[in-house]
C-alpha cells in the first residue's frame, strides 16, 4: 500500500505542480508582449489559457498533499522534522499561489482587455514582481522535492 500511495504522490506532483509552474513562469513573459503591443490578441489569448492551466492544475495540486500526507502517516514518518519542513514550504507555495500569483494575474488579465488602461490599477502588477513571485514559488517547490528526495535523517541510507 504504501508503494501505491507514494507513487500517486510522486505523480500527482508532476502531473499537478509541473504545469502551474511552467504556465506560471511563462506568464510574465507573455504579459510583457501583451502590455508592448495593445493589438497582440494572440498574446492576451495566450495569458488566457496560462491563467486557465494556474487555476486548473493548482486545483488538482491539492491531491499532492493528501496522497503524500496518507504516504507520511504509512512509512511513520509524519513527526519527522524533513516532513514538517516540507509541510511548511509546501503551505507556503500554496499561499503564494493561491494569494499572490493567481490574484495578480486575474488582475493582469483584466487590465490587458480594459480599453481604458494597458495595464491593471495597482502599480505593483508589474511583470517583473509577478515573475519574482514566480520564482519565489517554483523555489518553494524545488526545496520541497531536494527535501523528499534527500530526506535529512533518513534510516534508509539513501
């Protein structure tokens, strides 16, 4: 059982986690396009279904912690102190996610499509602040799997 468990764990982060990174990441990028050239629809279509991928996959992202939490609790390492970091960073990635990037780039979106202004009202949406969010995220994430693999104080000598 545990096997299963850790495999739909292993999978559900590369299915779940690796596109919102990806989408994540290029969102800026695309962002600057969209802002530089008010007549690029192919770049706002573009923020669209990146924005559509961030949302839909940080949904099913939440698969990562229940299969890794029933992963935890089967191998007994739930008091672990490697565990408990990564549960902490983990909750950290989600609240950038969910508080900062997915936000931001509704705000974005928003102000690509309003005819009044090329960018959205608040001055900090810049793509520049959205790519370091970006960045502070997948390096949330990058610490969380070097912490799943490596596993400080691991009796399995691996």
């Amino acid at each position: 059982m545990t096997k299963l468990l850790l495999s739909l764990h292993v999978l559900a982060a590369i299915v779940a986690v690796g596109p919102v990174t990806v989408a994540a990441s290029m969102f800026p990028a695309t962002l600057r396009r969209a802002l530089g050239d008010s007549g690029d629809g192919d770049a706002r279509t573009t923020l669209r279904t990146l924005h559509r991928i961030c949302r839909v996959y940080a949904g099913i992202g939440i698969a990562v912690p229940l299969f890794g939490f029933a992963t935890a609790s089967s191998l007994g390492v739930i008091g672990d102190t490697w565990l408990i970091a990564s549960i902490l960073l983990t909750a950290a990635a989600a609240g950038v996610l969910a508080l900062l990037i997915l936000p931001a780039q509704d705000r974005a979106l928003a102000g690509t499509t309003s005819s009044a202004s090329p960018l959205p009202a608040p001055a900090p949406l810049t793509p520049g602040r959205l790519a370091m969010l970006t960045g502070i995220f997948n390096l949330l994430w990058a610490t969380v799997t070097v912490l799943m693999v490596v596993r400080p104080g691991s009796t399995t000598g691996v």
